[in-house]
C-alpha cells in the first residue's frame, strides 16, 4: 500500500467519503485538517487551489470523486467487474448531481428564497431522486454486484447531510436504501470511524 495523506478543512465536507473508504479498508493515513491561514499558504500549491487534496506517495491528486475512486480501487470497493464499476460510477455521478441541487438550498443568502428552494428540494427534488435510487439498489442493500461498493458509502455519507440540514424520515418505505445504510453503517471500519470520527456537524 502506498503512502496516504488527506488534506481537508476540520469537517466532513468533502473529504467524509474518503475517510470512510479508508476505514471500511483498514488503510492507515495521514487526516491533515487545515484553516484560515494555514489554507491559503497551501492553496497556490494545490493541483486545483481546492480541498481535499490526496497525496499518494507524494503525489497529489485533488478532486472528491476522483480521490474515492482511487481509494475504493485500492480497497476492492470499486466493483468487481468493468459493469459494476460503471454502476457504481453511475450512481456516483448521479449523486454528485444530486447534491449540487441540495447545495443550491444553502448558498442562497435571502432567507425567503432560500426556504421556498429548500421546500421544494424537500417535497419534490428528494422523493423523485429516492424514487430512482431505490429502484437502482438491490434487495440486498447494494448499487452493484452483491458486496459494498464506493457507491453505497457515497449515497450513506450524502444521505447524512440530507438527515441533518432537514431532519425528517425521508427513507421511511425505501426499503432497498434502508439496507444500502444498514450495510454501510454496519461495516466494521465504518462503525468504529463512526464512533471516534472528529465532532463536526457538516
Ligand atoms: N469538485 C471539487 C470541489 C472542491 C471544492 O469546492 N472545495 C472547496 C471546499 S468543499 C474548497 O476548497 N474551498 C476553498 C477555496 O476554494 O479556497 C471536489 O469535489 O473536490
């Protein structure tokens, strides 16, 4: 196994899916957190002047999705086959989409708009997504193949933002989804990251 530092901000953000990739896999990194003035010395050093940035071996390679995929390759997480990995990217893909609509409810300043943005992501965005979403998992709990992929960790770690910014039994009778949460949370390595993971709510 390489060498792993990650360098984020002090929260999950965008750098969670990582670290839970490298929990699920047992691989021992490096957690940088970084803020103010420690970020902007680093950030003209960066591929992208963006976090999180992941150096493998010294090299660094920046990009969310990119990272995970990296990692869930070196875990065995990116599916088993050249099909299930483009499932998994898939769904990936999809969620990132996903999310930019969920981010676009908290960027907004005006606080009216922002509620009447944020009601119809809740009452029309997020049942036509899960909708599609449990249609694509299976029985078992799974977006491709039958064992965990990066895809299932991805949709647990954006289904938690979902759960905090709007609290709400959103899952209630999406029972394929229910198990995708049930098989990531139960994970050995995840529960134990889950338990002593940093305080930070997003
Ligand atoms: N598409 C990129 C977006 C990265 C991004 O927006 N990073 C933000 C934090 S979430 C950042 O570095 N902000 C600080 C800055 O731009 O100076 C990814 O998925 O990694």
């Amino acid at each position: 196994m390489p060498t792993y530092k990650l360098t984020y901000f002090n929260s999950k953000g965008r750098a969670e899916l990582a670290r839970l990739l490298f929990a699920a896999g047992g691989v021992m990194y490096e957690d940088v957190r970084v803020e103010g003035e420690q970020w902007q010395q680093l950030k003209p050093n960066t591929p992208m002047g963006q976090l999180p940035v992941l150096e493998v071996d010294g090299t660094m390679i920046c990009q969310s999705k990119a990272i995970a995929r990296l990692i869930a390759k070196d875990i065995g997480m990116a599916g088993k086959t050249p099909l299930e990995e483009a499932q998994a990217d898939m769904i990936c893909d999809s969620l990132e989409e996903f999310g930019e609509k969920m981010r676009l409810c908290f960027v907004q300043k005006d606080e009216n708009k922002k509620e009447e943005i944020k009601r119809e992501f809740e009452e029309k965005t997020l049942p036509v997504a899960l909708d599609r979403f449990e249609k694509l998992a299976s029985a078992e709990g799974y977006f491709a193949g039958n064992s965990l992929t990066w895809a299932d960790v991805n949709f647990f770690t954006l289904f938690g933002f979902i759960d905090i910014l709007m609290p709400g039994d959103h899952l209630k009778g999406y029972v394929n989804l229910n198990k995708v949460m049930g098989n990531v949370s139960s994970n050995p390595g995840i529960a134990k990251w889950l338990k002593e993971r940093p305080e930070s709510q997003f």
